[in-house]
C-alpha cells in the first residue's frame, strides 16, 4: 500500500493558503505511522519560528541556517525559500511570501512577519531542461 496523507485542515490540494490558526499536516505511511519528511531551511531565526508556529510544528523539526545540500533536500517537504536547482529535487516546497512589504535591513520578529502579510505558499518545482 502506498503512503497516504492525514490532512488536518490545509494541504488538501497546492494552492496559496492563510496559515493562521490552522493545524499541521501528518504525514502517515501504510501502516498508519507518521512520517517525518519537513524540514524547515531559513537563515532567519523569526522566519524559523514563524513557519513553526503557523504549521503547529513540534520543536524537533529539524531546522537548518539555510546552508543546505541537494542531499539534504531530496524528497523532503522543505519548508523555506531555497534556489530552484534545490527546489526541484524536493517533494514539495512551502515558501514563506508576503502579501505586503516585507521586512528588509534588519533583523525582524515573526509578528513583524505576521503585519507585513506573511503567508506559506506551497509548490511543486520540476526541472524541464538539462
């Protein structure tokens, strides 16, 4: 049997989504287990925070400083704006965006992040040309 997905309120399909005040999505292989296949990538620490706050991730998530490998990334649900090349040997990829003006020059909070219309937008990158 194939892995199957629990979908607790979004990722029902790819498109943009608000996050606020959704649950998380638990991924569950054929035996009903869950599978840990997220990774959180940004050089950010309020970015970090925010992605895991708005998924209701749990605090093991493994988080990285946003130097990652093609290794490191392949067939992960990668959540975080990494390269293309990167993005295209990903299962998915959940990009932080902005509906408004994002923060720039400083360091700023995940509710800087929230105000200036942060939202996570998932894709789904293939390569078409060598």
């Amino acid at each position: 049997m194939s892995a199957r997905r629990l979908v607790l309120c979004f990722f029902t399909y790819e498109r943009s989504l608000k996050m606020k005040g959704l649950a998380k999505v638990v991924e569950l292989n054929a035996d009903g287990r869950a599978m840990n296949n997220m990774i959180v990538v940004s050089r950010h620490p309020a970015a970090s925070q925010f992605i895991l706050a708005e998924l209701g991730l749990p605090a093991t998530t493994p988080v990285f400083n946003g130097n990652v490998t093609e290794e490191m990334v392949a067939g992960k649900h990668v959540v975080g704006n990494i390269p293309l090349r990167l993005c295209a040997v990903c299962d998915r990829v959940t990009a932080v965006e902005f509906d408004g003006t994002p923060p720039r020059g400083a360091e700023y909070s995940a509710d800087d992040m929230r105000n200036a219309g942060a939202t996570l937008r998932t894709y789904k990158v293939r390569r078409v040309m060598e």
